[in-house]
C-alpha cells in the first residue's frame, strides 16, 4: 500500500534510544522547555530530549536560584510540556527537597511526576549519596538521569556558580559519583560546569550518555536552555553560551511596532475586522 500523501508518525525518543545513540556515535540534543508552545516548537525542530529543569525557577518566575520550585510547580510544567510533545523524550527535574529526606519520599515524589504530569523520565542532582534512593526509583520502574558538577539546587552549601571539581580531589570524587550513579541504574547524567578533560574522561568511563552544559565538546550530547540559546534572558552570558537568535529584540520591536499601530489607530484595519 502506497504511504504517498501520508504523514508519517515520528518516531518518539525513548531512554533507550539515547543509549543506543551513545553506542553508535550519534550525538544527543537536548533543551529545556516549561510551557506547551515551547515544548511544541522545539519537539517539531526535531529536539531529541526535552527536559522540565527546576530552571523554571529563574526563567519563568524570576528567582535567583531554584530552591523556591515545589513538586507541584514542576508538575504543572511538566504536564503543559508534555500534552504538547510527539517525538522527545520528556525528563523532569525533582526539585529541592522532594527526594533528599528519605529514599521512600523520593519514590512517591518521582510517581506523582509520572503519574500525574507524564514524565517519561525524572532527574536527580547529586552522587553517591544518592546511590541508594536512585536504585529504589530505578527499581520501580522509573527511568533516572543523573546530575554532577554544579548542582544549582545546593548553590547555599557551595556559595558559588563557578566551574566545578577543578581540583584533582573532587574530580576523581566526581568520576566516582558517576561509576556508582551508572551502578545504580540512571540511564544517563548531566555533567554541568566542570573542567572538558574530566568530562572527556567521565563520558570514557561510563556506558551510558553524558550531556554537556559548560562541560566541553567530548560528551555524548549538550543541553542549553532555550531561553537562553534564543536570546530571550539578555542578562545571561556565560562563557558556554552560544546564542542562536536574538529575540529579545525581535519581541520587543514587535511589541513597539504594534503599540505605534494602535495609537495611530492603524491597527485594525478594514481587513482585520468585522462586518
């Protein structure tokens, strides 16, 4: 039977696909994404992985850190994200304080992202500490990314957003954090901010994927947030940046040119309205 004419289902993204990607050399995009246009518009561009970071914090509620976020905040985000992607995989930030206390607290926290908002996936900041309560997760069932480097969510313990684990020290700390979070089951990790030949190393070391931010061109894929990479957060310049459109100015020329329309009572025009 002809398929001419036809649209063709994309092939949605699984954990498994990104493994997969790693053993065939295939790099992993990936990018942020709090609301359902967003998640739509990135998701058709072709994004492999789309992930609901705590990020939502800074970026839509304008706090300095993402301390503030609740379970209930990133289960909104996640269910908006989720009702408007058809092809990425979808992984969701635990936030602050909804799987620290107790291993079991963890597992409830990590149910509810999936039960109730969708995620295919839930991501955890932390090492060897969290070994155990990833593994009781990982057992129930639900996919685990991992997060080492600069954890935001402990930004008050470390004081700072400088690169981490430049010491030789904290990076064999860091690289076992990774042997024992991959031990435990997490089917990928994040290494954010740290040097490029540690992350060279731990991407080496490990079987599953790493995705960059600030870590260097040797991980298996990077993630930006899109707010940033489109030039919509104009305070916000770091060194692993790279800025693909500036629509902050953009936007802000549109608003003006209408704002003009209206006051000189161009807009609507005949065409743009009803008789």
């Amino acid at each position: 039977m002809s398929t001419q004419g036809k649209t063709q289902t994309p092939e949605k993204v699984t954990t498994q696909t990104v493994v997969e990607m790693k053993r065939k050399g295939e790099r992993i995009s990936m990018l942020t994404a709090y609301d359902f246009t967003m998640a739509g518009i990135v998701d058709r561009a072709g994004i492999d992985v789309i992930l609901v970071g705590d990020s939502a914090s800074n970026v839509m509620a304008g706090y300095e850190t993402t301390v503030p976020m609740t379970l209930e905040h990133m289960i909104y985000h996640t269910s908006c994200v989720v009702r408007g992607v058809k092809r990425a995989l979808v992984i969701a930030d635990l936030p602050f304080m909804s799987y620290q206390v107790t291993a079991k607290e963890a597992l409830i926290s990590s149910g509810r992202m999936m039960k109730e908002a969708g995620a295919h996936a839930v991501k955890l900041e932390g090492g060897r500490t969290i070994a155990g309560t990833v593994r009781k997760i990982v057992d129930a069932g639900i996919p685990v990314m991992g997060h080492l480097g600069l954890t935001p969510q402990s930004i008050y313990k470390f004081g700072t957003y400088k690169v981490r684990a430049k010491e030789e020290q904290e990076a064999e700390e860091l690289l076992e954090d990774a042997r024992q979070l991959e031990e435990a089951g997490v089917f990928s990790i994040v290494l954010e901010k740290i040097p490029a030949a540690l992350a060279k190393k731990v991407t080496e070391s490990v079987s599953i994927p790493t995705i960059g931010i600030g870590a260097g061109a040797d991980c298996d894929g990077q993630v930006l947030v899109t707010h940033d990479m489109l030039g919509l957060n104009k305070d916000f310049s770091p060194r692993f940046l790279r800025r693909y459109a500036d629509l902050d100015k953009s936007m802000t020329d549109a608003v003006s040119n209408y704002i003009d329309d209206v006051k000189k009572g161009d807009f609507p025009n005949e065409n743009e309205r009803y008789n």
